[in-house]
C-alpha cells in the first residue's frame, strides 16, 4: 500500500496522468496487489487511505480536501476491486464455489471505482490530466465485462439479473451481453464527461474523447451493435467545432479511430469514404504493427476491389499469410475471369469471410471475374476485315450472344441459358460500378451524394444488346473501360 | 362529528374505480353511523396504528370502498359495518379499515359508474366470508388487492370473461405473493424508504386523522393476531397453504417487535425525509420512490380464462392476471380456429401478443412457446406485418438456438429473405453466419440463398426463376421487394438492349402475369410512350428510356419499411 501511494504522490506532483493511472492497474503481479489487499481490512480502508493520500504530496501541489475526499473513494473502492480480483487468481484452498460468480462481482467492483472516478470528476475537481485513469478504469471494465459475460454464460444458470422484466419478448442477446452492454452505457457516461467539459482547451477532459470513443466502438463490435457507434460519431461532429483536431491526438488514437470510422463506411457500403479512412489508419499505422496492418488491411482490399477493380499484389500481401489465404485464390480466379473457380474459393473462405463481414463485398468480385471473361472472348474474337488494306485494325465489335454464352457456361460449369446470359450482360453494361449506386441512392440514412462525375470510376463494359439479331455491339473504343481494350 | 375526507394519496388517484359489493353478513342499507366512522381517527391518534382492535365491540368490517359512489348522493360516506364474526379470537381481530379509499368527493362525482357484473360482485362476497378470512392478511391488504386484480381485469378487458368463480381469492393471491417474496429472500423495503411525497407527510400533519394508504404494505397493516389460525383458515389449495408458510413465519419475526416501533418508524421517516428535502436544496418535492422488491422468480400464472386483450406491462406482471401454460395451450386452439374461422387479423394478433407475453413473464421457454412464435410469424407474415414478424422471428432465433424443436429450416429461410427485404445487411450477414454446412443444403434455405445471391449480383433473370418456386410462405416475403426489383430490372434493361425488345420479352424475364400486367406496370411509372405496336406486337423502346425509371428505383429501395407495423 506505501509504495503504491509514493507513486501516486509522486505522479500527482509532477501531474503525470499516465503515471497516476499505473497506480489505478489492477494488472499488477499477485504479490502487489495482495499487499494493496492486506493492508487495510474493510473497516478502515477508507480512513487508512486517506491517510496515506493526504501525506502523499505536500509543498504548493498539495492536493485539496476535496480531492483527498474523491481519491479517497476510488482507492476505497480500487482495494474492494482488488480484493475480488485476488479472490479469482487464487484459487481459495475451501473449495470452488466461492470463485463462482467472482468475475461479476470483479466486475461489479470496478465499475464502482469507475463511478467513484466520474464522481472525482463531477464533484471533486479532478484535473483534466489525470485523465489516463479513465483509460484504465474503462479499459479493465471492458476486459472484466466480457470474461463475467462468458462466466455467466458458461454455468448453466438462466436467471437474469434480477432486473425486472416488463418486455413482452425476451431479449436472448441482452441477456447474453448483459455486462458488457452495461459497460456500453458506463463507457457512454466517460464519453459524456469527456464531451462536455467546457473548460479552456490546455485543461480540458475532451483530449480523452478519443480513447474513451475507440473502447466504445470495440465494445460495440463486440455487442453486434456497430450502428450505435453512429451516434458517437454524431454526437462527436456535433461538438466539433471547439474540438481539438484529430491529427494532434496521439497517433494510436488515430490509427484505432480512423481504423473503426472505416470499418463503418465499409459496413455501410459506402466504399469510397471507407477507403479513404482506411488508408489515412494505413499510412498512420505503426510499420511493425502488423495485427492491426492486418486489420486494416482485411477491409481495404475489398475497398480496393470494387472502387478501383485493382487485386493485392502477392508482395504486399507477402508478410501476412492469414491475408495471402484469403484474397490471393480471389484475386488469382478473378484475374483470369474462372468463374467456378471463384464460386469454390469463395465458398472455401465463407465462414472466415461472414465472421469478418466482408463475404457479401467480395461476393461482388464474381461482375470483375465475368467482365474478365467477357474481355477474354471479345479479344479471342479477334479483328474486322480491314475495310481497305493497311487501314487500321478494328476489332469485331459485334459478338453473337452464343459465344458469350458458351464462354461463361463454360467457366461457371453450368449451362445458362441465352436470356440468362443477355441478364448478365445487361448487368456488366449497367454497372458503371455497384459503388456509384450505393453513393447516389438515398438508401442509406447517411447517403453521401458525391458527385458522379468526380468519381470517373469505370464501366465495366461498354455497348448495348440487340436482342432482335441476338449480338451484342460493343464500343469500338474502350468496350471494357480500364482494361487496354 | 363530521368524518375527515381527505384527498386521495398519490398512489389511489389514478385508480380505476372498483365496484360496490357488500358482504352478506352485513346489510349495505344500514345507516351509517357517523361516530363509528371516527373510530380509525380516533385509534391512529391514540393507541397507535396497532391498537385498531377494540375489544369491547364485535368484530367490525367496512366493505371495500365504492370509488364512483364515495361522496355522491347516492351513497352515504362509508360507514362501519360491524359484524359479529364467528372466529375463536373474537377480541384481537376486530379490523377498522381506516377508509383506504378515501377520496375526495369532488373528483369521485366525475368518474363515470361502471356496473359490475354479477360474478365480479360475488367474487368480491366470496373474499370476504368468514371461512375464507385469513389473519395474516390484513383487510387493507386484501381490499388493495381485489381492488388491483379487479382494475386490472377491467383494464385488460377481461371483466366479463373471465371465470370468477376459479379466481383465486385475494387473501390467497396476497400469500403467495409474501411466499414467493420469502423465498427469493428479498425482505420488503425498508421503512425508511417510504414512497409518500412529502406533500403527503405534510398533508398528514394537517390531518392527524389521516391514515396511510391502503397501497404500500407497512409494519402497522400486519395484524398481530395469532398464527396458528391464519394460514388455515383459508382453505385454499394445499400447495398454497404450504407455501404460505414460510411467510407467516416470517410475520411471526415482524409481529414479535412491539408495536411501538410502527411508530417510531413513521418519525424515522419523517426525519428521513426533511433530511432529503435538505439535500436536494428543497428542490424536489417528490423523490423516487425505490421499485417494487424485483421478483426474481418468474410469475406463476393463475388466470383461468382462455382470452386476454394485449396491454404492455408496466408494472412487475399479477399472477391472477397470467395464464398458466395448460390454458394458453388452450388460448391457442381456441386463436387457431377463430383465426381460421374469422380471419379477423387485429384480434388475433392482439390476443397473440398477450399469449407471447404471458409466456415471457413466466418464463416458458419449451416447443410450445416456439410453436406459438411460428404460428404468430405465419399469420403475421400473411398479413403483411412485418412489424410483427420480426418480433416473432427474433425470438425464434434465440429459440432454436436453445435446441428447441420447431420448424427452423422455415424461419431460417424466411429471415433471409426478410433481411433481403429491408437491405439489411448487417443482419443478413449475421445471419449467414448462423447457417451450418448442413443447413445450406436444405431446400428453403438454400432458395432464399440463391435469392439472395441472384440479387447481389444483379441476375435479375435468375431471380424471378426463384420468385417462381419459392417454398412455403416465403412469397409473401418476396412479393414485398418484387416490384422495386422489377424497377431495377427494368432500368437494367432499359440501359442494355436497343432499341427495343417485345413486351413479352419484359413479361417473361420479369415474371408477369400477363402482357398487360407488364404494360400496367411500365405505364404506372410514366412509361406509356415506351410501349409500341408495331405489326400486332408490341415492343418497348428500351433504348429511348433513358433515366426513365432510375428516379422510381431510387425512390422504391429507398422506401424500405422496416417497421412494417399495421
């Protein structure tokens, strides 16, 4: 217990945030914490801890007893906290059933001491640099949440919390979740804090924000509820104004931040904005970070795949072979326009693909691997008579449906009809490109109307159907945009 | 002496009335008589709150207050009934019912007289007998009660449905409720934190003849009349004398306090109260009051009548109100053949959203709550109600998941066709990823699969293959997004092919009935100078459409309801 209060007198002296949130880890090796533990009993902790906080600092940093007061609860309740904590990583000699719904309690017990810290903050005036003991509380809340959740979830117990239910339904996910969808609205309530300090920008709580929104959108993803991380977003834009920029928050802050907003564009189909922020993460991330270049990686190639058509190359991909098994039989398969053999790889990699929610992006792949095809028979179709000798090379720009529809009966490996072959056809001369779509239609609440013009991403094939004659007329030049042809 | 009509207590104002019933054993003629009326003043001001036994009168009885009736003209104020009472105590349980119904005249003249129905009348008779009296339960309590499960019958518009005869007497209902109580181990709420405004303590110091309200449960209302009798006298079933029992032993260990402390308490909490008015810098008249002890074991229901109109909880659910199990399998025969019958969709589902919550608040969770889900889902998607639907497809969901038996290769399919319909994708991901190998490979699933992909990639032509062949109810589901992905077809191929191309070609690949259902639907969205005739057949200029249909494909997926709710 001394040498943890000499540390947080010394770190509240020279007002080291991150130093005075040490104090606050509950991730510390047994033999401290059990000494934070036996220290005190739970008569006196509160008196012994406030004894040791007020002769913890002295001279002109003195704290005041408001803030003796404030410290003195968070240390009261960090020691309960610990006293849970000890009881789970030693195993109690009696027998196990008293470790039974300890991580609850564990849980239950920090989340007193974050309260005590937001208490701190409301009534006791805590300055804003100690702010990194938010991290800490949050981010341990987060971490005891998810292992009470599975404890609970685990033990064959159904009994809901006792939190009466007036739903007519039940709520089999809530129940599921039920910490960690209260650490949701605790995390919420840092957000808030951290949101709504008005005080003058050198002191204020709002250089937290980041931190606090980056658990709330992991603890989010892992609810399944990302569309709530929406509202963080609002709610961010909306005091935006007397917001310090972004770009001078730390750059992990911004690397985590940037990394989820992607994710987000991603999941809403909006490609384009989902590209440029993951790429702002990618350039920002750390190069020997190589989890989260993963990460971001997982979703910026799909991006890439469908605004610009352009596949991973095997170098980049070189130094992560999770990402190599994923993208390069995709990307092999749509290269060389194999239908069925992109139908296989997609369907190999489905499981991995859903769990990370870009099975239904890549899906989209299959319009480049046809236009592929197309190109393939368009350019086997080979040159025009030259109308007179030595003029220039045209190519066959008139194509018989038939041979379309042998070539991609043939690479899918199953027989298509002609009507089916003109639908997908029809579909490759449609699409100037899904994304545009997706960006122009008011069908997502949050619809980006960028202009189409600005975009200049490519048809995928140019010329009509003449369904009377049973051809197709493509352009006679660029009949498949981007590709040399 | 002029009796004190006090305002109603908060709790009691917003009240529904209850009827007016006398007990046989008194007849409801009689005049009153003012200065019995001033005996529970009288007691609250001198012996205290327990002293309201008189042992040198008869037992006495008020009935159970007539709210449309108090104060009218019609009606005298209440008067005390005495009754002589054949119980070997005669001299400690003579109750005075302090008039918990109070209200004050004024505002009973508006409330409208509702005639009660004869069964309701003698339900209220029966509780009162003698033989079914019960000492442990006071005759607030019981009076608080019947006036609850009473409102709540009217409320939820059972009144005359439901089978008084079966209903279990309010004594019984108020013992079970302190058994089950006991038994989760949750002791009532401290004294301390009492629910009373402070407007109402201070009202009480106006009126010292004031007496609590019948609602809260204090230590005062618990009768120190000897056990032994009580949980007998009832004579209700056996399960329930036996769960009585704890909580009259319970009530011995309360009884055992004199009855000073009732007292004391009620000044404890006064003070209490001044404190928190310091606190809160007298800024709030009224504090919350802390929520009723949860009940951490599911309701037991005992209502006995098959129907129940829908009415969205609010409160922790009344066990006389809850139908158990083998009645709502009951309720469920019965909702199937007057469905098939009648056809009446806002009764049905309204009586099926009772049935639902019946089973949520008793927390059965068995193949016949998924059967319910299945065929709540069925009739709903028949209807058209999405909002519906989804509900019930949420929870067939987690019901499955839990190993229940049903018919889940069915609602698989059906929610992703559902997801399909609303462009969620996030779900329709999730619910990809439920999806084992082997239940890809089952018909319905696989359907809506390829449906899916169909869409996905743009393969209009296969889709309304798939359109053709859905299985089960699954075209309801598609009939919603039909049209808008008609429209998308149409600006596809009004882009693709030119000049034109026979209507009948539109006809077939979009899947119409007929030619003119085709025609009908090109010129519903101003594309009548499409259509041609040329040589007795009919062409559509595809390539003069230009953006023609762009606009109403826009406007058709963006007006994706989600909520669907009728």
């Amino acid at each position: 217990m001394e040498s943890l209060f000499l540390d947080f007198g010394a770190a509240q002296m020279r007002k080291r945030g991150y130093e005075l949130s040490n104090t606050l880890s509950p991730n510390l090796d047994t033999v401290r914490l059990r000494a934070v533990w036996n220290s005190c009993d739970a008569d006196d902790v509160k008196s012994v801890v406030r004894r040791y906080i007020q002769n913890s600092t002295s001279g002109p940093e003195k704290l005041v007893q408001e803030e003796v007061q404030g410290w003195t609860e968070v240390f009261a309740a960090y020691w309960k906290a610990v006293g849970e904590l000890l009881a789970i990583q030693d195993p109690p000699s009696t027998n196990g059933l008293s470790t039974r719904s300890s991580w609850t309690r564990v849980y239950d017990t920090w989340k007193e001491m974050l309260s005590a810290l937001i208490r701190g903050y409301n009534t006791y005036g805590f300055e804003a640099w100690t702010i990194p003991c938010l991290y800490v509380a949050g981010k341990y809340l987060r971490v005891f949440a998810i292992k009470a959740d599975a404890e609970r979830n685990s033990g064959n117990s159904h009994e809901n919390g006792g939190a009466a239910n007036f739903q007519d339904d039940f709520n089999p996910e809530s129940e599921q979740n039920e910490k960690l969808e209260d650490c949701a609205r605790q995390l919420n309530r840092v957000f808030n804090l951290c949101l709504s300090d008005r005080a003058p920008l050198d002191e204020s709580r709002k250089w937290g924000i980041y931190h606090v929104i980056n658990l709330l959108f992991k603890t989010y993803f892992k609810l399944n509820s990302a569309s709530l991380s929406k509202n963080i977003l609002k709610a961010l834009s909306a005091g935006r104004g007397d917001m310090p920029d972004l770009s001078v928050f730390p750059a992990s802050q911004q690397v985590t931040f940037k990394y989820y907003e992607g994710v987000l564009y991603f999941l809403e189909e909006n490609y384009v904005e989902a590209e440029k922020h993951l790429t702002e993460a990618w350039g920002l991330c750390h190069k020997d970070a190589m989890r989260n270049k993963e990460l971001i990686l997982t979703y910026l190639i799909p991006c890439h795949l469908l605004t610009t058509h352009t596949l991973p190359t095997q170098r980049l991909l070189e130094r992560y072979p999770r990402l190599q098994k994923f993208f390069l039989p995709l990307a092999k398969c749509i290269k060389r326009g194999e239908l069925h053999a992109f139908d296989l790889a997609l369907q190999e990699g489905e499981d991995e693909f859903v769990k990370r929610r870009i099975y239904l992006t890549l899906e989209r792949g299959r319009d480049i691997a046809l236009r592929n095809l197309l190109r393939k028979v368009f350019i086997a179709g080979g040159f025009e008579e030259p109308k007179e000798p030595g003029g220039p090379r045209v190519r066959r720009t008139r194509i018989p449906i038939a041979e379309f529809a042998a070539a991609i009966s043939l690479g899918s490996q199953e027989t298509l009809d002609n009507d089916e072959v003109e639908c997908l056809l029809a579909n490759m001369i449609y699409k100037v490109s899904q994304v545009l779509h997706t960006i122009a239609s008011p069908t997502r609440r949050h619809s980006w109307r960028v202009p189409l013009r600005n975009l200049e991403l490519p048809n995928l094939m140019k010329g009509y159907i003449a369904r009377e004659r049973g051809i197709l007329v493509l352009s006679k030049n660029g009949a498949f945009p981007g590709t040399g042809v | 002496m002029v009796p004190t009509w006090s305002p109603a207590p908060s709790s009691d104002a917003q009240s529904i009335p209850v009827p007016r019933f006398s007990s046989p054993y008194y007849s409801s003629s009689s005049s009153p008589s003012v200065d019995n009326n001033s005996a529970p003043d009288a007691h609250e001001a001198g012996a205290g709150p327990s002293g309201f036994g008189q042992p040198s009168h008869p037992p006495a009885y008020t009935p159970v207050h007539v709210r449309q009736s108090f104060g009218a003209e019609t009606y005298p104020p209440t008067p005390l009934y005495a009754i002589p009472l054949h119980y070997p105590q005669p001299s400690t349980n003579t109750f005075v019912a302090p008039a918990p119904n109070t209200t004050s005249a004024g505002s009973d003249q508006a409330k409208k007289k509702i005639d009660w129905p004869e069964s309701v009348r003698s339900y209220v008779q029966r509780s009162f007998l003698p033989a079914h009296l019960d000492e442990s339960v006071t005759r607030q309590e019981m009076e608080a009660k019947l006036k609850e499960t009473i409102s709540q019958a009217n409320v939820s518009g059972v009144m005359y449905t439901i089978n008084w005869e079966t209903m279990p007497l309010p004594q019984a209902i108020v013992r079970e409720e302190r058994a089950r109580a006991r038994l989760v181990q949750q002791p009532p709420p401290p004294p301390v934190m009492s629910s009373e405004s402070s407007t109402d303590v201070s009202l009480r110091a106006a009126h010292p003849t004031l007496t609590t309200t019948t609602k809260k449960r204090k230590s005062s209302d618990l009768s120190d009349a000897p056990l032994a009798a009580s949980w007998r006298a009832g004579g209700q079933g056996r399960l329930e004398d036996r769960i009585t029992f704890a909580a009259d032993k319970r009530q011995s260990s309360v009884d055992d306090s004199p009855p000073k402390t009732s007292k004391y308490q009620k000044q404890q909490q006064k003070q209490m109260e001044k404190r928190q008015k310091r606190f809160n810098g007298g800024y709030q008249s009224t504090y919350r009051s802390p929520s009723p002890p949860p009940n951490n074991g599911p309701v037991v229901g005992t209502c006995q009548t098959l129907e129940k109109r829908y009415l969205r909880l609010t409160a922790p659910p009344v066990a006389s109100v809850v139908r158990p199990e083998h009645i709502l399998r009951q309720t469920l025969e019965l909702l199937k053949k007057k469905w098939k019958a009648e056809q009446n969709y806002s009764y049905v589902c309204d009586q099926f959203k009772s049935l639902r919550q019946d089973l949520t608040v008793q927390r059965i969770k068995n193949e016949f709550t998924v059967q319910v889900y299945e065929i709540h889902a069925r009739i709903a998607l028949e209807k058209g109600d999405l909002g519906e639907y989804n509900q019930c497809q949420t929870q067939l969901k987690a019901l499955y998941q839990l190993g229940l038996k049903g018919k889940a290769i069915e609602f698989k399919a059906y929610r992703i066709l559902y997801f399909i319909h609303t462009a969620n994708r996030t779900a329709l991901n999730g619910a990809l990823a439920d999806l084992t190998t082997a239940e890809k490979e089952e018909a319905p699933i696989k359907h809506a699969l390829n449906v899916r992909s169909a869409l996905a990639l743009g393969n209009y032509h296969r889709f309304f293959r798939l359109y053709d062949e859905t299985p089960n109810m699954g075209a309801y589901l598609m009939d919603m997004f039909v049209g808008r992905e008609r429209l998308a077809a149409l600006c596809n191929i009004c882009r693709a092919y030119k000049p034109d191309v026979p209507l009948r070609f539109i006809t077939e690949e979009l899947y119409f009935e007929s030619d003119s259902h085709a025609a009908q639907f090109i010129m519903d969205y101003s594309g009548k100078d499409l259509l041609q005739d040329r040589d007795s057949t009919i062409y559509v200029l595809t390539g003069k459409a230009g953006p023609l249909f762009e606009g109403h494909r826009a406007t058709a997926f963006a007006r994706v309801d989600i909520k669907g709710q009728i």
